[in-house]
C-alpha cells in the first residue's frame, strides 16, 4: 500500500480453505487469493451429479474480512490441480476427465474447458455460470470465452498456451510471423481448428458461446448480489440439483443448478421469501408466486436458473391490524351492513395498490361503500357487487365498481397463489380462517356466474341504482366455457371465456356514454366493416337518470399476437441478423424524420420487407378505420368537425400544461437520472422555451383539415395480428381523461403520432433485451439499426396512411399541415410519456428525451445542446 497504491495483492496459494484464508491476515495483507479446493469439486460435482463436492468445500471455507475475496476459476494456464482432492477423488477425475495418460501431468490435468467438458454447450455454460454466481471474483482463462480447444501433444503446460485464436488468417490472426517462428503452434484439430473456432466468427455469430458469455456478464455486473452479497444453500430435496441464494441490501437472486445430465424435478424450501415472484433474468419471464408450500421447479439437462426474487409489490392489506372475524351464527354478509365501516377500511388499503387504481399519487381521504347489489347464487360461493366512492385530500371524487366474493379456504389458496391481487381480506372464525374475501373476477365460478349474468339480461337492484345487462343471441351459447382472468392487466380486468368470448370490467366508474360502446355500436353498422370486435354484451349500473357503464363483452379475437409483442421479436430478429451478417448501418442526420426516411437498400428490404408489408397494411387499416369513423351518413354524433380558432387556443393551452408539468418533474429527477439520461434531461431543459413556442404554435396557425372522433389510445398494444391483418380493440381512450373529453373530436393524426411512437418504444425495449452484454462499437451499431428499424417502420405505416386516407378527404391535402400536426401530436405525446416514465420507470427516461429532441432537432436543422 506504501509503494504500490491502487494495486490488488493476490494470493496463488494452493492450499486448503481454512490454510489459505491466513493469507488475508485481518484484512491487511493480500487482498485476494484463489480459491484452488473449490476448482476441481466444480468438475467433480457435474460428473458425479451431486451437489454434495460443492457444498462441502464451502462450508469448510471460513469467513474473510469483508475487503477481501475469493479468485473462483475453471482453468489457467497450468494444469488442472488436484492437490488439494484425496486420492479416492484424484483417481476419479483421472478417469473421468482425463482418460489418455498424455493428459496427465503432475498432480493434474492439461486440457482446456472445452475438451475438459466434451465440447458440451450446455455444460460448458453451467460450469459458468456457477462460477459466476457462486461467492467470489470468477477469473476467465483466455480463449475458453470462444470454446478453444489445446494440444496435449505439446510438452510440458504448453498444451494449454497455444496462441490466441482471433481469426481464420494465417496463425489464427495471433501474429503474422513465419508459422515455424511461433513459440507454440496454433491448434489444428478438427474439432477445434482456428478456422472455425475464432473470435471473428463467433462475433458474428450472436447463438455461439462469446455472446452469451458477454450476456452472462453483463447480468452478472447488474446484480450486486453476485459481486457482494451473502450467499446461503437453499434447502432442497433433489441432490442432484444445487440451489442457493445471494443477498444484497434489498436484491436477492436465487441461483438453482440442475447438475445432471437428464432432466430433474426438485421442491425448494423457500418459505423465508412467501409472496416473492421469482423473475428469469435472461428473458425476463415471471415464474409463479412463492407460497408456503415447497417450491417445485422442473430443470432440463444440465440448466441452470438465476432468477431475481421480486418481493410482493404490495403488503398484506395490513391485515394483522385490520383483520374481520365472525362470531358463533353471524354471516360473513353482515361487513355489507352493520359492519360496513370495517369493511371500508380494508378496502381504503386494498384499492390504492391495484395495478387498475390509477390515483396513486393521491392520499384516499374516505372510502364509502355506496351500494351493494347481491349476485342470486348459481354456485356455492356468495358474491356481491358493490359501488365504492373514494374521496382524496384534493381534488374530484371517484367511483369504482367491484365484484366481491366469500371463497372458501381450501378454494382460496390456489387462486391467491396464481393471483395474488385477487385476496382482499381473511374472516377468521373460531380461531381459523373460514372464508376468503376477494376479488370476484377471479374466481372461475364467480367469471362464469357473471357472464351468465349478462347473457341471460338479468336486472340486479340495489339499495340506490340497478345493474341492468343486455345481450346479442350470439352470447347465449356461452355456458360452460371455461374463464380465464387475463395477466396483463392496466387500467381494467379482462376476462377471456375459451375462444369465444372477451369481457372488459371496467374498473373506475363514470356516468356518461362510454366511448368503447359508442364507436363499436358505430362501426358495426359501418358498411366498410372496419376489423374490430363484434359487441356482444354490456352490464351498466344505472343511479337515478345516470348510466355507468360496469362490463364490456365482445367477440374473442383468435390472434397470433397483439401489435407490441410482434414488434418486439421482428426488432431483436433483425437486429441479430444484421450483427451476424457483420452489416454497417447507414448513417443518418440527426433528426432525421420518419417521412424522410429513404427505402432500405435491396439487402436490408430482403429482411425487413414482410415486417414492413404487415406495418404498410397497418397504416392502410388505420386509414380506413378513420374514414369509418368519419361517415356523418349514419350519425351526426360522428359527423368531422372543422377547427376553429378558439379550439385551437384550447389545444395549445392542454400542451402547455402538460409540458410544464412535464419539465418540472424532470427538472427535480435530473440529480437522480443515470448519467446518459440526465445528458439528455439537460438538453431538452434548455430548449424549454422554444419546445413551449413549438407547441404554441397550434393556437394561430390556420387549419384546413377534419377533426372526427379517434380511437383515443393507438399504440401497438391496441391491434391484434391474425397472421394475414389487423385488429383494433380497446375504442374507450386514455382512461387518465375523463368520459366527455375522450368523446371530443380531434385530429386523426393525434391516433397516428401513438403509433409512431410506439414505433420507438418498441425498438428501444428490444435494444435492451438483445444488446445486453454488448460492449463498445458493438452496443452503438445496434443502437443505429434500433434508429433505422424506427424510420423504416414509422416511415412505411405513415406513407400507407396518407395513401389510404386521402380520399376521405378528413386530412388536409396540404403537406407541411400534415407535418406540422403530425410532428405536433408525436411531440405532445412524447412529453406525456416522459411524465409517466418520471413516475413509473425512470430507467425508460431517455427514450421520451429523445424523441423530444429528435422533433426540435428536425425543426432546427441542428441538434440543440
């Protein structure tokens, strides 16, 4: 520390756990030493497949002074050491991995990773990513990133040292001396030939072993728990596989290991993390909610899992606090009436932390039940509904409709565990709990109670308003389809019933015509036959002269996907094929505009051109929904409108708004933005005044074109794909806005500036997934195909809408109108997406900043900064 400040000390002590740990003193001498017992039980470990090697040498291992660590590794550039094994397991590792006497040497094993293992894929990366999760700093031999192999014919170590196998060129792109001037000569074997097995190719190729080891890495760096955290076995009733969990201030990743060749089954004792999700960390795939029953995975050979356990994103209700009990005789009905106060205090903590109650930055002064509707029994299980009035320390009151339902225990626990936002409360009686309350919608018994509700037009009556349903005689031949409550749920609760039928519960409560059965009962006398739903139901709650409407349900959609998932895989296909085929992108202006967007060059229209014919054929559907939205032939309600100055000045003034609102959360989180991002934050804050006069500039511009009634919340998310079209769903609108203003009539082009830029989201979120692990050079070309894969898309969606919608005469024949609007609605769009990242997903930022920039950048000619 004197001589050498900033310098790591280690320790190449090949000794025994507890003999080599003196090497770190009280933390004062080497900073780290390698951990040479643990090496070879890896290897023994996965032959014998048994977790029992490993886990008994690290419990032998003692605990070091928190400044220093443990050097893990597979192989160096000596042999593998079996000193520190008894004789009985060196005998065994002689057999098993070094066969040939000439692989021998010393008290070890000359081979490299890859010839060690078979040349097994899967093994290989299971011996990785144990020694990246295990407790320690992992220490890569170079080449076995790219599987090479060695040449056990050289002397002495030298087997192990040939040189580096960089290319197909001559010496494997090591040197480009005289091959008879190298020390050691470069590996020709078959198998392992430089030809093949090089950096060069693998770096083209994105399946191959260096990519993944760049991805494991780069997940490696973003869990401290691997760098830093505790680590404790997992208690498990499969030898054969290893589990254990690493822990890390508020990050826990639990690690489970199949160690053998087939497939395994095991029963994790993870009873200290009730209530978790275990999140996939290479895919991001949520796996079921942990319980207090032991944890069943199914492993195939040789895989391994490291997921990240989420902690249940809302309380238990405080129900230790709040808890409902019945006495001897009482029903579980009296919290609908002399015990409603109760009642109303859970629910006051049960609703703020549902995904579909969207006052979340608001403090929930009183929740009152208004009115309870009783469901007539068709199963076992009681239901009622019941109209909630929540009123806040500011601001409007709002309402909320909800199904609740008395679930047995032994019923209950299934659907908590597959559910758990559905588990309201407990009632206890006698000292154990009797029955469940919970969300009614999803019980299967209670869903298909309700859909029979509606198709059969039963009237319920309440204390002060009825539910009335109506229904279409396509929806009465739904009995017995089986109800399944749909996962990604937002502002409302879907429900699918087989492939028949969709029902919509809706969540927040509005009196007023709701636009989704006002422009599907619109389009479905549309002689155009605009491809959307067929409505088939509805449920209402009628108070007085005052409708709300409760439930939507319409015809299933048999899809292929929804418009945002398809995107999402087109992108990281593309991406992968153009890293692989080594493609440069081209290089494009900053703020380079979709409707500037050249076509690709014949290689890449190759690649992208069925992608682009779907989007082309989405900008024409678009179109042509805009233009049956238009037709005032059948409703003056639809009828365009023209704009009018005093409009306009309205307009301006709702951009403003949200923009200062917008800017100002940005400018309090800049201290808190990474740092790519706060760059970003800084830019768009200085252009404040002249992104406030852009958006201003809609209040006095004359403008020429329609405005009609819009689907109100288009984005990718909104169309579903059959494999040869398209179709919209979801006509109720941003359910931030109120009734009465998502029925306002605006410009179609403010439907088209949502899909644009769900465009860039898409791209922006693949980018993520696929260039993780992507370094330097590596991560900005994907990032400039991300850029180009957005032009091509939004370029060929918007080019096919103004081909489609000119004839309907709703858009102005004037192109710089039309860019103007356009550029107009997509920036206003892009700053209430930055509003919404601020609060939800501050890692998501610099996509709304960039856009941002990219439209002041295009009107500027220049990049502000």
């Amino acid at each position: 520390d004197e001589k050498f400040p900033g310098r790591l000390l280690l320790a190449e002590a090949n000794q025994w756990p507890e003999d080599a740990a003196e090497y770190f003193g009280e933390g004062d001498e080497c900073h780290m030493a390698y951990h040479f017992p643990l090496m070879p039980r890896l290897f023994m470990s996965v032959r014998m497949e048994d977790r029992f090697p490993i886990t008994e040498i690290l419990e032998q291992t003692p605990e070091i002074p928190d400044s220093a660590q443990w050097a893990l590794f597979l192989r160096n550039h000596d042999e593998l050491t079996l000193e520190m094994v008894t004789d009985e397991e060196r005998d065994y590792m002689y057999r098993v991995y070094a066969g040939e006497e000439r692989a021998r040497i010393n008290l070890g094993i000359r081979r490299r990773l890859a010839p060690l293992l078979g040349h097994n894929r899967r093994v290989i990366e299971l011996m990785y990513a144990l020694l990246f999760s295990l407790k320690g700093t992992p220490v890569i031999y170079y080449g076995d990133e790219i599987g090479m192999g060695d040449n056990i014919y050289l002397g002495d170590r030298d087997s192990v040292r040939t040189p580096m196998q960089w290319s197909s060129e001559r010496n494997a792109g090591f040197s480009s001396a005289n091959p008879q001037q190298l020390f050691l000569p470069v590996v020709t074997d078959p198998e392992y030939h430089y030809a093949s097995v090089n950096v060069e190719a693998q770096q083209a190729n994105p399946s191959l072993l260096l990519w993944w080891m760049r991805r494991i890495m780069a997940l490696r760096r973003n869990h401290r728990s691997f760098s830093r955290g505790s680590m404790t076995f997992v208690e498990s009733d499969n030898r054969r596989v290893l589990p254990f969990v690493r822990e890390f201030e508020d990050e826990t990743v639990l690690v489970v290991a199949n160690l053998s060749r087939f497939t395994q089954g095991v029963h994790l004792n993870l009873g200290g993390f009730n209530g978790s999700t275990p999140v996939e960390l290479f895919g991001s795939a949520r796996f079921p909610l942990i319980g207090e029953a032991p944890y069943f995975l199914s492993m195939g050979p040789h895989t391994f899992f490291w997921f990240h356990l989420e902690p249940r994103s809302t309380p238990d209700h405080a129900l230790a606090t709040a808890s409902l009990s019945l006495e001897p005789g009482e029903d579980w009905e009296v919290y609908l009436d002399s015990r409603r106060s109760v009642l109303e205090g859970i629910l006051a903590t049960y609703l703020p932390q549902r995904r579909w109650f969207g006052s979340k930055t608001r403090t929930v002064k009183r929740l009152v039940i208004e009115d309870v509707l009783r469901l007539a029994r068709r199963s076992a299980i009681p239901v009622a509904f019941i109209m909630l009035r929540v009123e806040y320390d500011e601001g409007e009151a709002e309402n909320f409709g909800l199904l609740l339902a008395a679930v047995p225990a032994d019923s209950a626990a299934p659907i908590e565990a597959a559910l758990p936002w559905a588990a309201i409360a407990p009632i206890r009686r006698d000292g154990g709990v009797g029955v469940h309350l919970m969300d009614g919608l999803a019980v299967p018994e209670v869903a298909a109670d309700f859909l029979a509700l509606i198709s059969n037009r039963v009237t319920l009556s309440g204390g002060l308003g009825t539910l009335e349903c109506t229904s279409k005689r396509a929806l009465r031949s739904g009995s017995g389809l089986p109800p399944s409550v749909q996962q990604n749920e937002q502002s409302n609760t879907s429900v699918s019933y087989g492939d028949r039928f969709m029902l919509k519960f809706i969540r927040r409560l509005e009196s007023g015509v709701h636009p989704q059965l006002e422009i599907e009962e619109f389009l479905a006398s549309s002689p155009a036959a605009p491809n959307v739903p067929q409505l088939l139901g509805t449920a209402v709650y009628r108070r007085g002269g005052r409708t709300s409407a409760v439930a939507i349900v319409e015809q299933y959609i048999n899809h292929q996907s929804d418009g945002w998932r398809l995107a999402v895989d087109e992108f990281s296909r593309f991406l992968e094929e153009m890293t692989s085929a080594v493609v440069t992108p081209p290089e494009l202006r900053p703020g380079l505009h979709p409707l500037e967007m050249s076509r690709p060059d014949p290689f890449i229209e190759e690649r992208t051109g069925p992608w682009l014919e779907m989007i082309a054929n989405l900008g024409k559907r678009t179109a042509q929904l805009h233009a049956a939205l238009a037709d005032s032939s059948r409703s003056e309600e639809f009828a365009p409108e023209k704009y009018t100055l005093f409009y306009q000045r309205a307009l301006a003034q709702g951009f403003r708004v949200q923009a200062r609102h917008a800017l100002r959360s940005l400018r309090s989180s800049v201290p808190l933005l990474p740092e790519e991002a706060a760059t970003l934050a800084a830019d768009v804050l200085a252009a404040e005044p002249v992104l406030l006069k852009r958006l201003h500039a809609v209040a006095s511009r004359p403008l020429r074109g329609d405005r009609i009634r819009c689907h109100g919340d288009l984005h990718l998310g909104q169309v579903l794909s059959t494999g040869s079209d398209w179709v919209f769903i979801d006509f109720e609108g941003e359910p931030s806005r109120s009734l009465s203003d998502r029925r306002v009539k605006r410009s179609p082009l403010r439907d088209v500036a949502g899909m644009v830029r769900s465009f860039r989201y898409a791209s922006h979120f693949s980018l993520r997934q696929v260039a993780t692990g992507m370094q330097g050079s590596g991560r900005d070309r994907a990032g400039k195909w991300a850029d180009c894969w957005y032009l091509w898309t939004a370029s060929r969606y918007l080019n096919s809408y103004f081909e489609e919608v000119e004839n309907a005469g709703i858009i102005a024949r004037d192109e710089e109108e039309t860019r103007f609007l356009l550029d107009t609605f997509i920036l206003d769009k892009a700053l209430y997406e930055l509003a919404y990242e601020l609060d939800n997903r501050p890692s998501w930022v610099h996509i709304p900043l960039r856009g941002i920039l990219d439209l002041l950048n295009a009107d500027n000619g220049e990049v502000l900064s």
